[in-house]
C-alpha cells in the first residue's frame, strides 16, 4: 500500500471517529447538572463530599455542583439577588429565618408541587420528619422546604479544668445556679499576673450587626423557655421576650458576663474551648467532627443546664429550597427526597456529627449501634425530647431578630438594664408586626 493511499485510508478514518467522539461529548455534556448552594462549616464539608458522591453513584443520570457561600445575612442578600437577576441555583440550603423572604418574592416552589406527585412523599413519611422541623419550613400554612438536616444545643465542658477548681467531671453544671457558681470558680488567674487566663462559660455574645446576630438568639431561646417564657403570643401577633421568664434569662447572661468581665475575651468559643482558655460552651453537634481530634481528650458534653421551669433546648436546622427559576426542578426534588431518606439521614448523622430529621433513623439498629459508642452525640439524641422550634412570623424575620440581638447586646456588652433593653426591643418589633 503506497504512502498515498495510506493517508487517504487514515484520514477517512479519523473522519468516521471525529462524529463519534462529538456524540459521546454532545452526551456526556447533556447529562443534567444541579446548582447548590451551600454554607457547611469546614468540619462538615467532608462529610458532604461523601454524601454528594455517594449521590452521584445512584444517580448517574443527575450531575451536582455544590458551591459554598458565608452564612448569615451574607446568603440571603446573594439570595435575593440571584433572584432579581436571574441567576438562582436549583437548590438552596438556607435557614428558616430566611425562609419568609424568598417566599414574599416568589422565588421558591411550595413543597406540594413535589410531594405530592407520583416521586412524592406519602402522609406516613412526611409524618416521619420530627414536626418542629417542619414548622421551620411552612410559612403562612404551606411547606416550602425540606430540613436537611437538624440542630440543637448542649453544655461541652473541659473535664480536666473542672478537676482542678476542685468540681466534679462526672457532674456539670445541671441547673442555672450551678452554671453561674461553676463558671465564677472556672475563672481565673492562674499565673498570678493580674489577666484572665480562664474563662469559665462562654457567653455567646456578638454584633447585633452582624452575621452572628441569629446565632445568637438561637443560644439565648432555651433559657427563655428554661424560664417557662414563650418567644411570642400563640397567634404570632405579639412579642413577649420581656416577659418575667425573659428577664430572668438575660440577666443570667448579664450576671456571667459581668461575673468574667467577659468584654475582655475576644476568640472564638471553639478555639478558646481548644486552647483550655475556655472551661465551658454551648455548642452543636456539627462541631463534634473538630472536637474529636482535640489534643485535648478530657472533654465532654452535657444538657444545658436546666432553668427555673425545667430543661428545654432548640431543635433547628437548615432547609432545602428549590427555587422557580431552576430548569431542573424534577432532579432537584429528586435529591431533595434522596438526601432525606431515613439510611441517607443515619449515614450522613454519623459522618457529620448533625441529628437526622426523621424519627425512624432512631430506631434503626446501626444508628442505635453508632449512639453506643458515641456518648457526646448520644446527649444529643436524648435531649430532642425536651427540644422546640423557635416560633416564626411569616413576615419581618430578619427585622424582628434584629431587634431581640440588640436589646442583648445592649444589655451585656453595652451594660443596659435588661428588662429596659427588652421592653425598648418588643415596643419596636410589635409596632412591625401590627404594620404589617
């Protein structure tokens, strides 16, 4: 075969692969991609790099970018935007406090628009996800998200700080009056050289201004209910943080906050707990991942200490949008009820320290298994019984949380009266509510 003729046969076949090679690119560039939107902290993005690749494998068809944004009033405002310019992921991961916002724009899909199609949910499996939950996701009556995971709170302490003040590590602090005995003991100048070394309990404190500002409220909750106070009338018409249980719980945060002069403390409460420069915080169980590969062993976790009316805690957690502008709401839904099945919400507790969503998970024997050998995450579990749902207005929720972070950081940081800082605070927040 002369050189020619070789050529000739060469080219022709190249030319027969070149079509192949454009389908199986037209092909794989075809295969449906999800945008979400995300704001995981650092020690649970690995577990959810596993969970989306575990999605991935049963879904080949579905493809999904999970992009991270900063939390807070920082995601929503991107939110917002995204929705006036047209640019929107097809999921979001999104607090509940946001929820009314992308609601009040039409932005999001009411849930009934998947639920309850042939790829739904039945009756008995909606009934499964633990109902404050749930309540998180419906404003005015419709359910527009679905949690994706759940949260709460609890007492992590430094076992071998309490050893030496001389307290018991088998026994923390269970009530408020042993909370605020414990953390005068806990605070200390250990070297003698005139400054705080340690701190006994952190009172989480931060910029109403800033992003923190819902994290905030989310702390102070419990002891309003520790208190027996209520955050709101049963309608939704009315505040009532300035109640008597609310002035009992912001001036336990005042009299700690005073007690350390805790104005001087300026790091994060997880590297402070790390450092041994913090005795005791309030903490989730997202954190549980870090803490894990602490040097430091001798540490624990505890319920919250009970109040006045007995123990409560909040049970919270992000939820999972889909929004109107997304060309692929039907594979959105697809992860959204994958990524809420009873085995995805076990796998994905034990990996990322996060509470699963649904009742069934408890009994099931390998997450039964994994709670005995995980005795932090276990206190967590057990607490969900005295658990509750802040109770959300369909309306001003960004605004009114606002104000509750103010009338707080007025009251410790900014040295106010606490019942004054909260009756300035509900006067603001019901005129809102009555105007809208």
């Amino acid at each position: 075969m002369n050189a020619l003729l070789r050529g000739f046969i060469g080219a022709a076949v190249l030319f027969l692969l070149l079509p192949s090679c454009g389908k199986d690119q037209k092909r794989e560039q075809a295969v449906p991609t999800i945008t979400f939107w995300h704001s995981f902290v650092a020690t649970t993005v690995p577990a959810l790099d596993d969970l989306l690749a575990e999605f991935r494998r049963e879904h080949p068809g579905i493809q999904i970018n999970a992009q991270y944004l900063p939390t807070g009033d920082g995601l929503i405002q991107k939110l917002v935007s995204a929705v006036q310019s047209g640019t929107t992921p097809d999921v979001a991961w999104v607090h509940s406090d946001f929820l009314d916002k992308l609601v009040e724009a039409g932005a999001i899909y009411p849930m009934r628009e998947f639920t309850e199609g042939p790829q739904g949910l039945t009756a008995e499996a909606l009934g499964d996800f633990f109902q404050p939950l749930l309540e998180a996701c419906t404003v005015r009556d419709t359910l527009y998200a679905l949690p994706m995971e759940a949260t709460s709170l609890a007492l992590f302490y430094n076992r071998d700080l309490l050893k030496e003040c001389g307290l018991d590590p088998d026994r923390p602090p269970a009530t408020w009056a042993e909370l605020e005995a414990a953390t005068r003991t806990l605070t200390r100048d250990r070297d003698a050289d005139g400054r705080t070394d340690v701190y006994g309990f952190f009172v989480p404190v931060f910029p109403a201004s800033g992003e923190l500002n819902i994290w905030m409220n989310l702390q102070w909750m419990p002891f309003l209910w520790q208190a027996g106070g209520a955050e709101m009338t049963s309608d939704r018409k009315r505040v009532l943080w300035n109640s008597t249980a609310g002035v009992q719980a912001l001036t336990l945060w005042k009299t700690l906050y005073d007690a350390m002069d805790f104005r001087s403390f300026g790091i994060q409460h997880d590297i402070g707990f790390a450092s041994g420069r913090l005795a005791m915080i309030m903490d989730g169980p997202w954190d549980l991942p870090r803490f894990r590969k602490l040097p430091m062993k001798q540490w624990a976790v505890a319920p919250l200490p009970a109040g006045p009316a007995g123990s409560a805690t909040y049970i919270a957690g992000e939820q999972l949008v889909i929004f109107r502008q997304s060309k692929l709401p039907n594979e959105a839904w697809t992860f959204l009820r994958w990524v809420t099945e009873p085995r995805i919400q076990a796998r994905f507790s034990k990996n990322s320290g996060y509470l699963p969503v649904r009742r069934s998970v408890l009994d099931m024997k390998e997450y039964q298994d994994f709670l005995k050998t995980d005795n932090a995450m276990r206190v967590f579990v057990d607490q969900m019984r005295v658990g509750r749902a802040r109770t959300m207005v369909d309306r001003h929720w960004v605004e009114i949380n606002r104000m509750l972070a103010e009338a707080i950081e007025k009251a410790t940081l900014g040295k106010g009266d606490p019942k004054a800082c909260l009756d300035e605070a509900v006067a603001r927040a019901n005129v809102k509510l009555e105007g809208k």
